[in-house]
C-alpha cells in the first residue's frame, strides 16, 4: 500500500514537472532587422544571429534564425505639399526620384501629398511609369497648410489594412507650418496598431524651428512614432540634402533581414521591444512582424 502510494505521489510530480516543462516552452516570434554603418549610413549586406541582441521588456531573448527578407513592403511616402514647401519641391522631387531607384523591385510603393489634406497621388504599385508620374505631380499648392500629422494618421489606417508581414511609412517634411486637426496621440496608437515602421527625413535648418503647439504635436509624433516602430529618423540642414538621406533609408528598407527569436509562453505580453547590435560602429533598426498574435 505505502509503495502503492508512493508510485502515485511520484507520478503526479512527473505529470506536474511535465506541465511547468511544457507551459514554458517557447514560442517562435518574428522580427524585421537592418543593421547601418553609421560612418556611411549604408546598411549591412549579410547580418548573422551573433551580430544582434533582441530583447524584450529588457529581457534578453535566444535569436534562431535570420534569412534575407522576401516578400511584399509596402512603402507610403508622405511629401509636403503646402504652400510654404514650395522651395523645397525641386530637391522633394529629386529626393523621390532617388528614393525608387534605390528601392530597386522592393514595394509596392505609393506617393502621398499632405498639402491641406493627404491626398493620394499614386497608389501601391511597382510600375516605374505611374510612379514617375506621381512625382510630376508634387507641387506646391497655393494656400495649403501642410497636415504631416493626419497623413500618418489615415495612411497608417489604411496599411493596416493591407496583408504581409512588413509595412514601411516615409515622410518628407521641409518643416512647414502644420495644421492637422487631430491630436498626434491618435496617429501614434494608429501606426503602432499598422505594423509599419516610421521613417522621417526633416529640415532641421537654423531659423526654421517652429515652437508652436502644432508644430510640437508634429515632432514629438515624428520622434516617438519612430522610437516605438524601429525605424530611422534623419535631420538635415538643407533640403539638397534630401536625396542622399531618402536613398540611406531605401539601404535600410532594402537590407532587412528576417529574424526569428524565441520567447518563452506567458499570460501577458511584453510592452517593449529592442533590437540592437554586438558590434561597434553599428546600428540596428527594426521591429516586430505585422499580423502576428502577442
């Protein structure tokens, strides 16, 4: 009888290690990575799993595989079109020009104009004809305000709403007076819940800092937008100096690499995500795949 039992007391602490054992068990997750060369702003051809740390709410995670992205990438690039961006429209348009030769088949890519309202000058394509046609149609118009923040905020929406594992959104700002009507907290939740990283090329020239509440709104979702997705940020001083920063963010849209790292099961998911790299001189950039359950 007391070995009877015993047998039972043993089997159920099996059954109980076994259950730890398998509630632990991890969970393949996937992430988007590009790693930079920040002396030259040009992103790294081969990336291995030693040479990035992932980690979640500061917690180190065992990184498996990485493998060369394939797939779609839908890119929307926001431009200004307001009145005020009119300087700035033969360098925007350079800038573009550059951006897709850069790009090379990565897409589909659509060209969005937030002069007044966002305003869809060429829709998702890979066709080079529309896409150039779409920058033709870049210009000033007369008596707008540019609306960076609701340009986010309704391409965010609808990237959302589009199938993949990747989404990517450009925006071009000459810093311009804006005047969005919504509050940026509500394009911040947007484009966190689309999936699409945040990248921003901004003219940061002296005597054209704008302080107003607007123009804030406008920064601050620039600065976090791009912090919480894992994409670039890039001032510049001159609006010359828009096609070589577009063609350093078209590198690390055509150099991403997908990663698969693991994480052990639980009830509630991590808030925070970081990707960085082991090696000096490096930088890495990056987020979470789209479509995948938390």
């Amino acid at each position: 009888m007391v070995h009877r039992s015993f047998r039972l007391i043993v089997g159920c602490l099996v059954a109980l290690l076994a259950g730890v054992s398998l509630g632990a068990q991890a969970r393949e997750r996937v992430a988007y990575v590009s790693l930079v060369d920040r002396a030259t702003g040009t992103a790294r051809d081969t990336v291995a799993a030693a040479d990035i740390v992932i980690r979640e709410d500061k917690v180190t995670r065992e990184v498996l595989r990485v493998t060369p992205a394939s797939g779609p990438l839908p890119i929307a690039v926001l431009v200004d079109t307001s009145a005020l961006a009119e300087p700035a429209i033969p360098d925007i348009r350079a800038a573009l020009t550059a951006f897709l030769a850069a790009l090379g088949d990565t897409g589909p890519v659509a060209i969005v104009g937030y002069g007044e309202r966002p305003t869809v000058l060429t829709n998702y394509t890979n066709a080079r004809e529309a896409l150039a046609a779409g920058i033709g149609k870049v210009f000033a118009r007369p008596g707008a305000a540019a609306t960076a923040i609701e340009a986010i905020f309704e391409t965010a929406g609808g990237l959302g709403r589009r199938e993949g594992e990747r989404a990517a959104i450009v925006v071009i700002s000459p810093t311009t007076p804006e005047q969005s009507n919504i509050d940026f907290t509500r394009a911040l939740s947007r484009l966190e819940s689309s999936g699409a990283t945040l990248h921003v090329v901004t003219l940061t020239a002296p005597g054209r800092a704008l302080f107003d509440d607007n123009a804030r709104q406008r920064d601050t979702l620039f600065d976090r937008g791009v912090r919480l997705t894992g994409g670039t940020r890039r001032d510049v001083v001159a609006s010359q100096a828009f096609p070589q920063a577009l063609t350093e963010v078209a590198s690390v849209l055509t150099h991403q690499f997908r990663v698969v790292y693991a994480r052990p099961q639980a009830l509630i998911p991590p808030d925070t995500f970081e990707v960085t790299a082991t090696a000096p001189g490096l930088t890495a950039y990056g987020g979470v795949a789209r479509g995948q359950p938390k």
